[in-house]
C-alpha cells in the first residue's frame, strides 16, 4: 500500500497510487505537470499570439491553472485566490507610494499563516505536495509585482539601477493579466517565478530579448528569423528529469540522512567517514529538486516562455526562467556560485526585494527572509543563520586568499580543489536542519562535529577584513565612471598614431 497521507485533492488515481506505492498527493501532482506539459504544446501550437488574442491565451492559462490547482489541493487551493484577492485589493487602494511594503507584509504573513497550520494542525514533517508549495511562488510574484510596480510609477528614473529600469511596471495590471501572471497553469504547481514584463511579453507574442549578443551577423541575423522551436530544449530537460527521478529513487534509501545522527554510526564511524557519508547523503537529496525544477522549466518551454536569446554561436537559449544550473551546482568552488545557481529565481527575488534595498546588514536580511519564505520549520532556521556565518566566512577568504592562487594555471587549481572540497561540505553541513527540520536532531548533528564549521567560520570572518559593501559600491562606480574616459583617451591615442603613421 502507497503510504497515508492526507490528501485533500482528487481520489481519481488513487489505484496508481497503490500500485507504485506512492502516496496519492505525489502521483497528483506529477501526472498534473505531466498533462500541462502536453497542454503546454497545445497553447504554443493552436493558441499562438499570431492565431489568437492576448485576452484568450490569458483565461485560458488562468482557467487551466485553477483546474490543476483543485484537482491536487482540492478546496485549499482557494488559498491561492484569497491570498492574490487581498493583494491586488491592497495594490488598488492603498497607491503607489507604500503598497510594496503593504503586499510583502500580506503576502508573507498569509504564506506564514497557512504553514504554521499546516506544520502544527496536520502531521509534523510530512514531505508532501501540500498548498503551501505554490503559494511560496505566488507570494514571490506577488511581491515582485508590487516592487515594480513601485519602481515603474512612484519612483523617478535617475534613483533605479539599471535591473530596476528593465523590470519596472509603468501601469497598473488589470485583474486578468494579475490572476493569469500569478496562477496560470505553466507554473500554479512547481513555479518557477518570472518578472511580471516578461509573462506578459510571452502572452502577447512579444518577446524580451535579455541577452546580450556579440556583434556578428550570424547572431544578429538570427533574430531576425521566426522564433526558433523549443522542442530540442524539452526534450534534453525531460531525459535530465527522468535521469533525476531514476538517481532519487534507486540511491536516496542508500544514503539515508537520519544515519549522520544515528548514534552507533556517530560513536564507531571515524570523522573523515562521517564527513565522506555527510557529502553523499546530502547529495541524493538533490535529484528530486532536480527532477521538480527541471520540468517545470520544461512546460514553460514548451508554451514557448523562456526563450532567452541567442549566444555568441546563434543557439537558442531557453533559460530566461531556469531555476538551477546542475553542473555549476555539483561542482561549485564557493558558497555564493552555489547558492547562485540554486534555485535561482528565488535568489533573484530575494536580491531584488530584499538585497538591494535594505539600508543595513544586507545579507542577514536576506537569509532571514528566505527562511521566514520557507516556512514555519525550525530547521529552516537554523539553516539560514548558519548561511550568513559561512557567507561573511567565504566571502572573507575569497577576498584575501584568492588573489595569491591567480598566478598561474597550476595554483588556481590547486585552490579551486581545495575550495570545491570545503564548499561542499560547508553546504552539506548548513543544509542538515533543513532536511532534519526539528531542532532536537539538528543540534544533535551539530553536537557531534563539535559546531566545528561554526566556530571555523565565524574566525575566519573576524580575523580576515573585508570592505564594507557601501565602500565596494563606491569603487565600483568610481571605475565605471572612469571607464569612458579611459576608452576615450585610448581612442584619442590610436587616432594620433594613426595620424602619425599616415604622415
């Protein structure tokens, strides 16, 4: 028998769900994506924005993502409703001037009041497809929505960054166009997020082109031709998918987390072979984010949304809204180029709400938004305020150690071993509380390395300096401003020899 788990969804396949001895709110959520994959070819092909209107291809992604939401979540999918309905409420009345703050704080104490429900009403710890899955990207859009809104409308142009300005909202969304961007049925279920600019260019068949290409004709006259075909791309992401779902499944009861605070593997396991199951253990975790992520990129694809340009070579690119780089993650040198490619339209939101804006102590900000995001387990927590002692550590190290290994090939290999090997572990050891979720495990596991990454850490930040990011802002702009005079000078330069030769 599939394991018992509360599921408030459809019973319809509950007989699959006995015969592959899943639980049923798991084979709801999979055969969903699986059908908006094919629904999603069908929007591409016969409700393309060359065939129909904008209005149409947004009832109809709206009303498909409300019919996948009921068939896995039943009557809590009205969540999704209530918590969009009181947002744009709030957009509408309140004005332009405060209505960022008025939504982040709605959006996520409504997002924190449905998972403090359902961790302390329903069963404490239970890994299921549960409501409050999609409401976590519906309350990144909402809240990115209302910041460009803010940008675009409160906000004079001369006092936005240069990402401010492309994602800024010049006018109010209709009721449509905000229930179609945050429910539709490409990413109701499993996201990822995406700028509000870029759903609605998609929808009306008017594509923003990110990328910067090289100058050449090849990719120049690339642009020129009809849009390229997503086919490809979904077929390389689904065998990424399948390949995933396999590795999940045969290795993740290998490697069993809750072994690294069993304590007879804690009291005869030597520390080198703790530290060498840590890394394997946490690793077989990854595959089913893998698995999640990479198909719901997928269904974007195939819609035709995430289309991104085209590289130096004239290939398509189709990663406007991926939300993990697999290689860049597996084999990261530092902290900061693994949580960069890790779900990274989150990463995105929080640096655009949080870390960019916040006046003081950035990066602790960050994280501790990040885990309020997550959720109501204690173990969340403990994560992110790890993340913030290892983050000042790596940055510190990268800072004052890096430099002496660019000298030649030789050492800078040597030093992205070494960094390869000790981010690693660092992640490995910060993610423990997030997959244990309690405290009591948590600080069981930590107990028995001596909190020694922590004490390590926090040395590392101390003892080495690092400018304080107002002061790298400063410099960074003092070079950009001396970049055109500098260009100017060389040309100036060239001209004169030029000049000279000739004469």
């Amino acid at each position: 028998m599939a394991t018992e788990t509360a599921c408030t969804g459809s019973s319809l396949l509950q007989p699959i769900s006995e015969i592959i001895n899943l639980p049923l709110d798991q084979v709801n959520f999979v055969v969903c994506q699986l059908f908006a994959l094919l629904t999603a070819f069908w929007f591409r092909l016969y409700l393309h924005p060359s065939k129909t209107s904008p209005f149409v291809r947004h009832v109809v992604a709206t009303l498909l993502g409300f019919y996948f939401a009921l068939f896995c979540f039943g009557w809590y999918a009205l969540h999704f409703l209530v918590q969009s309905g009181l947002t744009y409420g709030i957009m509408i009345l309140t004005g332009v001037e405060h209505m960022h703050k008025y939504c982040l704080v709605v959006a996520l104490g409504y997002l924190s009041l449905c998972q403090i429900t359902r961790v302390y009403v329903f069963d404490y710890g239970m890994y299921t497809a549960d409501f409050t899955g999609p409401m976590m990207v519906i309350t990144q859009k909402i809240t990115s929505l209302a910041f460009e809104i803010h940008d675009g409308m409160a906000r004079k142009e001369e006092h936005l960054t240069q990402g401010q300005k492309w994602l800024a909202i010049r006018r109010m969304p209709s009721l449509l166009e905000y229930f179609s961007y945050n429910c539709n049925f490409m990413g109701i279920l499993a996201g990822p997020t995406s700028s509000y600019n870029d759903y609605i260019a998609f929808i009306e068949g008017t594509p923003r082109h990110h990328r910067d290409l090289e100058s050449n004709g090849k990719a120049n006259g690339k642009l020129k031709l009809a849009e390229p075909s997503p086919n490809t791309e979904v077929v390389r992401k689904l065998a990424t998918c399948f390949f995933s779902l396999m590795v999940f499944l045969s290795v993740c009861r290998v490697f069993p987390v809750e072994r690294n605070i069993d304590d007879d593997f804690i009291a005869n396991t030597p520390f080198y072979a703790q530290v060498v199951y840590l890394y394997l253990s946490m690793l077989t975790t990854r595959p089913k984010y893998y698995f999640v992520w990479t198909l719901a990129d997928a269904i974007n694809n195939a819609a035709g949304f995430g289309f991104n340009g085209y590289d130096s070579d004239g290939s398509p690119q189709w990663d406007l809204i991926s939300n993990l780089r697999i290689m860049n993650i597996e084999f990261a040198t530092s902290f900061k180029v693994f949580l960069d490619n890790w779900n990274i339209q989150t990463a995105h939101w929080l640096k655009r709400v949080c870390y960019e804006r916040c006046p003081y102590n950035p990066t602790a900000a960050t994280f501790i938004l990040s885990a309020m995001w997550h959720g109501a387990y204690p173990g969340y927590y403990l994560t992110f305020l790890t993340g913030i002692v290892v983050t000042l550590a790596a940055r510190a190290v990268r800072h004052n150690v890096r430099p002496h290994f660019l000298g030649s090939p030789g050492h800078k290999f040597v030093y992205d071993v070494i960094t390869w090997a000790a981010t690693q572990i660092a992640i490995c050891y910060t993610v423990v509380p997030f997959v244990l979720l309690s405290v009591g495990p948590s600080m069981k596991f930590y107990r028995s390395w001596y909190f020694c990454v922590h004490i390590g850490c926090v040395l590392l930040a101390v003892a080495l300096p690092v400018k304080p990011r107002h002061l790298r802002m400063k410099e960074q702009q003092k070079s950009g401003d001396q970049l055109p005079v500098l260009s100017h000078l060389a040309s100036t330069g060239d001209s004169c020899d030029q000049k000279a030769k000739t004469t």
